[in-house]
C-alpha cells in the first residue's frame, strides 16, 4: 500500500449546495502546499446529488481522490471513522464539508505537526454559528472539562490533524457512539492546539437538529466519563440519608405530639422531589445501558455501498469486521 503523506477526510451529508464551491477551494489549497495527498469523501447517505458531484470530481482528479458511499446514514462520526479506516496517508486531517472550515488553513495544521506532534486541534477564532450554538457549546466545553481528562478549548470545531499512531488506536477501538477529537485527545502522545479561522456555512444549512445535537453531546459526555453515573449515586445516598433524617423526626412527633394533617403538601413535595431524582437517575441509567447494548451487538457500525478509488478494485474486505459491504459491492465505472 503506497501511503502518501496527508490525507483529508471530508464526510458529506446532504452539501450539493456546497460541493462544488469545496472543490474550488480545496484543491488548490492541498495543490499548494507541495506535500502529496489524498482526499477522502465520505457519502453519508445522502438524499441529494451530493453522490453525483463526488463521482464527478473522482473523474476529474482519481489519482488524489478517493469516495466511500454509505448505503444510508450513519453520522458525521462514523463517516471520519470510515475514512480514518481506508486512508494511507501519514498525517490525517478531517474538515467539514460546508466550508466552515477553511481549507487554506490545513497548512498550519500541517507546519505544528511537523513540529513533532502527534494531535493538532483547533480553536475557532470567531465563531460564526448562532448565538444558541455558540453559548450551547460554551456550556458544554465547561462541562467535559470538569468530567473528564479531555483538555480541549474547543470541542467543536473538526479541523483538526491527526498523527498516524492517533489514528491506528481510533482504528482499533469497536466504538459504536464516540466523538472523534476526545478520543483521539486520549490517545495523544503531544496533543497541542493552534487558532484557526471559521466561517459561516458557505451555502445549505446545518444538518443537526438541537435532537443530534443532544445526542452527540451525550456520546461525548457518557463515552468519556461515568462521573453522571456516579455523582448520581453520591446525590442517591445523601437524599436518602435526609430522608431517613426526616422520617425519624416524623416519627418521634407522631409518638410526641400525635397525628398531624398538615404538612401533607410538604411531604408531597419531598416525594415528588425524589421521584423526579429517580427519574433522572434511571435516564442516565438508559443511556449507559443503551450504549451497552449497541455495544455488545457488535453490528457494523456503518454500511458502505462502493468505494471510488484509482488504483484498485474495490479494496474494502480490510474492513470487513467493522463495516459491512453490500453483496455486489462493486466499484462502478466512471461516469462520463
Ligand atoms: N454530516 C454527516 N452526517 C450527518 C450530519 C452531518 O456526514 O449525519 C457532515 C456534514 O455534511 C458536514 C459535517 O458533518 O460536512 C458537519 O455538519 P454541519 O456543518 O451540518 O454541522 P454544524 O457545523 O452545524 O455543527
Ligand atoms: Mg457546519
């Protein structure tokens, strides 16, 4: 397998709007920095002709372009991850899609990763996203940085560079819910962070809805700490031990002073109090468990269609653990 030097993994979901303004950009850009290169697209099961556009721009540049077509969608995550999977390159670098993150950037990337580290993120240097999603994520970074040992400024933001070693250990994981740069942050040996410019969608709108968002912040939340699970039993035992407290007080007045009526409310209160803890507690419960349970199902984690790529044929039963290839997956001719 003949590696190459950089490859960029783009996933893709729903972006004609945007496709071919990314193509102008990001090949110039990779052209420029004088290093060879690959760019790996990652179809997730799009319903627009974003499939279309990237078989268009496999003709036109195969030697340095290689398409993985998802036979539905599966996420933004495991799209990188089936690009980090097929990609030769030496030094990986994900970006989104949509031109958020500006490709003539990848070079800086680039230059801290030749200064010997192994894990370059970033941090957006003005966000352009709305007011919600800025001070979502603000809310969010605050909370990992408190649960876990992740240190990362901005969480969000996924141009990032990885460095061969980062990428084999993601490879090796069996993840079916993770979060891309806190996993890889984990496995850093020289993690460092550069400043990175951001823009606003260059066209189309975002493709997560306030419900993936909770999603994906949940993955990142319970995949990296059972902290919740376990301020949640900490919380349980001093509830439980007020309570007792307040029983035996109730129980002393009862001898004391007899029946009481009043206080029903108060009391009420408390209960509906803990079962709303109790609520809480058995949520959080779900969602470990849930993970748990996709976990030990071991079932592909994505599905892929066909593989555009130029020096051979459909090269993909590497992956056959992880990823499941339709029967007659085939790489199909090229367009015309
Ligand atoms: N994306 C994907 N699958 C999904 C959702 C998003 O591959 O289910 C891709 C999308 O095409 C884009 C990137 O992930 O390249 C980030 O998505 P988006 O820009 O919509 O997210 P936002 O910037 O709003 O966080
Ligand atoms: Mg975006």
């Amino acid at each position: 397998m003949n590696s190459v030097q950089v490859s960029v993994v783009i996933p893709v979901y729903n972006e004609e709007a945007v496709l071919p303004a990314l193509f102008d950009r990001l090949y110039p850009a990779l052209d420029a920095l004088d290093r060879s290169y690959e760019v790996i697209f990652v179809n997730d099961g799009s319903r627009d002709r974003s499939a279309a556009l990237l078989r268009k721009q496999f003709d036109k540049r195969p030697d340095v372009t290689r398409v993985v077509l998802f036979s539905g969608n599966f996420g933004q995550h495991m799209a990188i991850l089936a690009g980090f999977e097929r990609a030769r390159g030496e030094c990986l670098v994900t970006l989104d899609a949509d031109l958020q993150n500006p490709p003539e950037e990848i070079g800086r990337l680039l230059a801290a990763m030749d200064e010997g580290h192994d894990y370059v993120g970033s941090i957006r240097r003005q966000r352009q996203d709305t007011a919600f999603r800025h001070w979502a994520s603000k809310a969010m970074n605050l909370l990992r940085e408190r649960i876990t040992r992740i240190k990362m400024t901005d969480q969000g933001c996924m141009l990032r560079a990885y460095g061969r070693n980062v990428v084999n250990a993601i490879n090796a994981c069996r993840e079916s819910n993770t979060y891309i740069p806190a996993l890889a942050y984990t496995f850093a040996d020289r993690p460092t962070e550069i400043v990175v410019e951001h823009e606003a969608r260059a066209a189309g709108e975002s493709k997560y809805s306030l419900y993936k968002l909770i999603r994906l912040n949940f993955d990142l939340v319970t995949g990296f700490s059972v902290l919740p699970l376990q301020l949640f039993s900490l919380f349980g035992i001093a509830i439980s031990l007020l309570a007792f407290a307040f029983v035996a007080v109730l129980a002393v007045r009862r001898v004391l002073v007899g029946p009481e009526v009043e206080g029903v409310f108060t009391l009420f209160g408390i209960a509906f109090f803990l079962i709303g803890i109790a609520l809480i507690g058995i949520g959080l419960l779900g969602e470990y468990v849930g993970r748990i349970y996709e976990q030990v199902r071991q079932r592909p984690r994505y599905m892929v269609q066909a593989v555009l790529e130029g020096d051979q044929v459909a090269r993909t039963s590497h992956a056959a653990t992880d990823s499941a290839e339709h029967p007659g997956s085939h790489v199909p001719p090229p367009l015309q």
